[in-house]
C-alpha cells in the first residue's frame, strides 16, 4: 500500500523533456470513489508570487513514480 502523503514534496518531471516542473503539493480525490483524479504540483519562486505556481495533472498523465520524482506528460496540463 501507498500513502498519499509520501507523494508531497516529491519533485514532478515532465517525461518528454526531463524539465523539473515543481512538487506534489496536494492531490484531488473523487469523494464518490476515493480514488485519486489528479496531483496538484506547485512552482516555487516568482512564478509562484505572481500566481502562476500552480498545476493540475490528471492521474492519467502520471507515467511513474519512484522514491524521489514523479514523471508527467505535461502536454495536457493546465495552470491555475
């Protein structure tokens, strides 16, 4: 078993490029089904300030996870 908290503060790597986008910041869970529906990645630095920090990944775009990085396909991401 996994626990959901062992993702926070793991770093997001986009699988195409290998660019360093963040870190699991919070996940989304359909309360129907309990299942997680998508990470919550935030940028730190400037991009955070002026409120551009924050992504959403579907978990269908989650390609892996290991001890220290996540791999997203970050082509169907979008910032909130």
């Amino acid at each position: 078993m996994f626990r959901g908290g062992k993702l926070r503060r793991r770093e997001v790597l986009d699988a195409q490029t290998a660019e360093n986008i963040g870190c699991v910041w919070d996940l989304e869970i359909d309360e129907r089904s309990g299942k997680i529906t998508a990470l919550v990645v935030m940028r730190g630095g400037w991009r955070r300030l002026l409120g551009m920090g924050e992504f959403i990944i579907p978990w269908e775009n989650i390609s892996a996870i290991g001890e220290k990085y996540v791999l997203a396909d970050m082509r169907r991401v979008y910032i909130k």
